[in-house]
C-alpha cells in the first residue's frame, strides 16, 4: 500500500535520521580513539642505556597492541630528571616517559630547584622491572661478604665508594648500607657508572652498588669482586651472588626500578589502558626473558601499585637525604 505523501516524507526522514545514529557511534569512537598519531616515550639516559633498553623492549608490542608507532626519544640529563620534567610538562596526550627510581621518588626532595614535583605533576602508569644492586668490590679485597665488609670497618675513611652522582640510587643507599653495618667510606661521585667500574678497577676506589647486568661482566671478567646483593635473599638476575641479608644485614634492602610515567594530565582511561597492556607485554614469556637477559626481574603493576611503591621509597631516601643532609652538587 502507497503511504500518504507526507508520511513517506516522514518514513524517509525517519530513516535518515537511523541511519546517522546508528553510524554516530563508530564515527565518534573514531574521533575518540586513543592513541590517534604516534605515542612518544621519552627517555633520560642515551641510547644503550639501561632504561633505553628497557624502552625498547617495550615499545614493538606496545605499538603493535595499539595500532600507532612508537618512538623513543633520548633526553639525558640531570640523572633522567630533564626528561622527566618533559614528560610532566607535556600537554599533547601523546607523551609519556621510562623512568628510574629518583626520578619519581626524591628528585624534589634532593634538590627543591628541580622544576617538576614527581608526587603532583606525575601519573604512576606501571613499575615495570627491579633489580637489586651488587656490592662490588676492588681487586685485592676480600670475597667473603663479612670478610669485606670487617675490612670496610677497619680501613673507614680510607677506604672511597664510587657513585653515578649525588642523590642517586647508588649514592643513598651507599650511605644506608654505611649507617647500617658501620662503615667510614667516602663518596666519590663520577658521571657514571661506566666510570665508578674503571676507577674501582684501577684502585681509586675501593667498593660501589652497582646494577648487576652492568658489573657481572667485569666479576667474570675476574677485574672486580661480587660481594654480596641488596634483595632480601639471592636474586634470580644473579642467583650465584649472596645478598647481603646472609652477611649479617637483615635489616637492609634496596633495589632500582624502572618505571613508566605519564604526565598528571593524561586522562585516566589512557592511564589504565597504558598499565593493563604494559604489564601484559612485559609478563610475556619472550619479553620477561629478555628483560632477565638486561639484569631484570619483572614486576608488571597497576598505577596504583607503583604509586604504592613510590610513596615508600620517597619516605626512605627521604630520610637517607636528611640524616645525612645530603645536597646536590
């Protein structure tokens, strides 16, 4: 039956107007897709290092589970802190960072002209991998944890530790491991650990905490002494090095981290997509192999979980800062 003309006028609006609904949802999930260009992760150190290559590691899943390249910029500076200042700043939607523990932990409280407060002006998005640090000692000094650390005590202030720079990692908990098994050394601070190996090797100084993938070459190598690791017990990145809890130092634990953030800006769906799918790659079974290849055991979080670790290791370096009024250089 032929309707009326103005109700065939009616039906055809009627189903131009369905029509356009129907297609409003995917169109504006199109206009609403995240990320819509490539997502950048900036980077603190140079190409090589050992945050450089964790991002790498990440990056080709990460693009490949969300359809958009992404590329890794390199900002080395002020221990990663100029690329975390990018990062906090940034406002593009589009930028996120790989950072270290000081970066999100002490960096203000370390030094209050530092132009980004990583509790504020930083989103928590997934503690990726930890490590502990090694204890590594000179050529010449004892093997035996005990036996080196009894050395340590009764050379102390002429014996030197050797760090990547005032406020890191190495550096504070240097000064905790100090406090705790009473030893005198002192601090000498280098650009970096490439440096801290080879002055400990020709003698200048006498120990440092060093990553374990970057120090077990030279411990191989038979140029420095593993003495004992800063995990609770042995460690599955070095499982034939003793942590230091068997020599005595129950009490003492430390590890470096690695991290990524995203500017406080970042909506928080983009936050939690990021954290779902960076802890599903790095728990991957070929990504978690390459990751313990770097000297790294996976961890894999939600944002809540690293901004749970964060806030505890801020609260401990904090202290290690104030007991020993430790200032930047």
């Amino acid at each position: 039956m032929n309707l009326p003309p103005i109700n065939r006028r009616h039906a055809l609006a009627t189903g131009a107007a369905l029509a356009a609904a129907t297609a409003l949802p995917g169109a504006f999930a199109q206009t609403a897709a995240w990320p819509s260009r490539p997502l950048k992760i900036v980077v603190g150190f140079p190409g090589g290092s050992s945050p450089d290559l964790m991002a790498r590691t990440v990056a080709e899943p990460l693009q490949q589970a969300l359809g958009q390249p992404v590329v890794i910029e390199n900002r080395p500076g002020a221990g990663g802190n100029v690329a975390a200042a990018q990062v906090a700043r940034a406002d593009d939607d589009h930028t996120i960072g790989l950072m270290i523990n000081g970066n999100m932990t002490i960096a203000k409280i370390l030094n209050p002209a530092t132009t980004y407060d990583p509790l504020t002006d930083l989103a928590p998005v997934s503690l990726l991998a930890v490590a502990p640090l090694l204890l590594a000692g000179a050529p010449g000094t004892p093997t035996d944890p005990r036996a080196f650390l009894d050395a340590a005590r009764s050379n102390g202030d002429k014996w030197n530790y050797g760090t990547p720079g005032i406020g890191t990692v190495a550096h504070l908990g240097m000064e905790l491991l100090k406090g705790r098994a009473g030893l005198g050394a002192v601090h000498v601070p280098y650009p970096g650990n490439p440096q801290v190996i080879t002055a400990m090797i020709g003698g200048q100084i006498q120990m440092a905490l060093l990553p374990p993938g970057l120090a077990m070459a030279q411990v191989k190598a038979g140029k420095l002494q593993a003495i004992g690791v800063t995990s609770a017990g042995r460690s599955g990145v070095v499982p034939e090095v003793p942590s230091l809890a068997e020599a005595g130092l129950k009490d003492f634990q430390l590890e470096i981290w690695n991290a990524v953030a995203a500017p406080n800006s970042l909506p928080k769906a983009h936050v939690n997509r990021l954290s779902a799918l960076l802890t599903d790659i790095v728990r991957r079974p070929e990504v978690r192999e390459k990751i313990l290849n770097q000297g790294w055991t996976v961890a894999g979080t939600s944002p809540e979980g690293l901004a749970r670790r964060v806030k505890t290791d801020t609260e401990a370096m904090a202290e290690v800062i104030r007991r020993n009024n430790i200032r930047p250089s």
